[in-house]
C-alpha cells in the first residue's frame, strides 16, 4: 500500500520535545561517542553545541571563555576542553592566537559535507528498498506522518528528518556507513536547519520523502539511490544560495 500523507494528522500537543533539550541529547549521544572526558566538560560541549545547532549561537559569533565560564559557573579550563571537543565535532574554529567562535563553513565544506552523506545515503536507500521488512517499513511510514505533522515548524520538522535518517541507517544495517554518518551529523545541523528554513523548502523536503518511500515500497533500489542523491543536490543548491546571503559566508577559494 503506498503512502498517504494526512491521515496521522497530529494536533499542537503532539509536537517533539523542545527543541533545545532534543538538540543537547543528539549531541551528547555523539559526544559520548567519540570522547571520553569528564562529566562537566562534556555537559558544557552539549549545552553550548546544542545552542549552536538551534541556531541560538550564529556562525562567527565569538565562544568568549571568560564569559562562558561566568554562565556555567566554573573555571576556563574546562570551558577551553569543551571548545575544544566541539572543534574536534566540527561545530567550533579556535584560530592560532584569537577566540573560538562558531564555525563559518565556507562552500568547499559544504559541498563535500552533501556529497559525501548523499552518496552514503544513497547506499542506505538501496539496501531499503531490497531488504526492508514490511515492518520496518511501517516505521519509516509512521516517521513520515511525522514530518508531514511537523511542517509548520522548521525545528519541529529538521528534528523528526533526523529520527527518519537514524532509523534509515539502523534499518539497512551497514555499520561502517551508519558510524560514517553518524560522524557527520553535528556537522550537517546548522546547515539543514539553514536550507530547510528557506521559503518553499520544507514542502518540497516532503514531497522528495514521500517519493523515495514509495521507491522503498516499490522494491526500487536503483530509483531509491537516485532520489537519494538527488535530495542532496537540491539541498545543496538551496544552501550555496542562502549561503552567499550571510554575512558570516567564507566563499571556498575557488570562489
């Protein structure tokens, strides 16, 4: 049976949590991942890695340490490990004898950031669309819904797009290419956040879903892979001109 959106309407009670404490979560799950520090240092990267996902922190806006050891009531050092760690994630630049600040991705990044989870993806919708069960199936149709009940808010939406791609990779089952993605994740954020608040984009986002769902029920992998890549080409050409529109843009050097 083939997907049909506006059944599962969702009233405003329904929404996702909020959506800085679902943010702090994503990160910490990634954060305890790939590091092991002590538990103030970790809480301070998610806190902080949290509010740059959501936005509250802009790309170039100055991670003055004093000032945020003041907020979190403790020394600079484990603020400076914090920084760090969210370096190492890709959310913060700590350039040689100046302040951190949120990360300014210039054009290169982002291009290799969607090429790269595109042509990952695109191995993960193929595996769908050849082995999923009808079970996991219905998962990703219920996750669907979601999004469609989630559309009139941009940070509602971009968090339930992140529970139909982690569920996405559980269920093809590549764990080189889940943990590939996994990695770039905290990276991908601030920049899906960017592309899907532009206008018309979230509609558009939808419908791209709905016709690779009906590519996983059709048994596609071929269609599955191509809608896949094609989703990310379009995401991308979105960003690059949103992009040029902020301030803060780094132009890569070709450009």
């Amino acid at each position: 049976m083939t997907v049909e959106l506006g059944t599962l309407k969702r009233g405003a009670d329904d929404a996702l949590p909020n959506p800085l404490a679902t943010a702090e979560a994503v990160v910490r799950r990634i954060v305890l991942q790939h590091h092991d520090r002590p538990s103030l240092v970790s809480d301070i990267a998610c806190r902080i890695g949290a509010e740059i996902v959501e936005g509250v922190r802009q790309p170039g806006d100055d991670l003055n340490s004093v000032d945020l050891a003041r907020l979190y009531a403790t020394s600079r050092t484990p603020v400076r490990e914090a920084l760090m760690l969210l370096e190492k994630e890709g959310l913060v630049e700590i350039p040689p004898r100046r302040r951190p600040r949120v990360l300014t991705y210039d054009i290169r990044q982002v291009r290799e950031i969607y090429q790269t989870r595109g042509a990952l993806l695109a191995l993960v919708a193929s595996e769908i669309a050849d082995h999923a069960t009808t079970v996991e199936l219905d998962r990703l149709r219920e996750l669907l819904h979601t999004m469609e009940a989630m559309q009139a808010d941009v940070s509602s939406y971009v968090w339930a797009n992140v529970e139909f791609y982690e569920t996405a990779t559980q269920i093809a089952g590549n764990r080189l290419v889940k943990r590939t993605v996994d990695s770039l994740l905290l990276r991908t954020l601030p920049l899906r956040r960017l592309s899907l608040s532009q206008s018309g984009r979230l509609q558009k986002s939808l419908d791209d879903h709905i016709r690779l769902f009906r590519a996983f029920e059709e048994r596609d992998g071929a269609l599955a892979a191509a809608l896949m890549r094609s989703n990310h080409q379009t995401a991308l050409a979105t960003l690059e001109r949103a992009l040029a529109r902020l301030p803060a843009f780094a132009p890569g050097p070709e450009d």
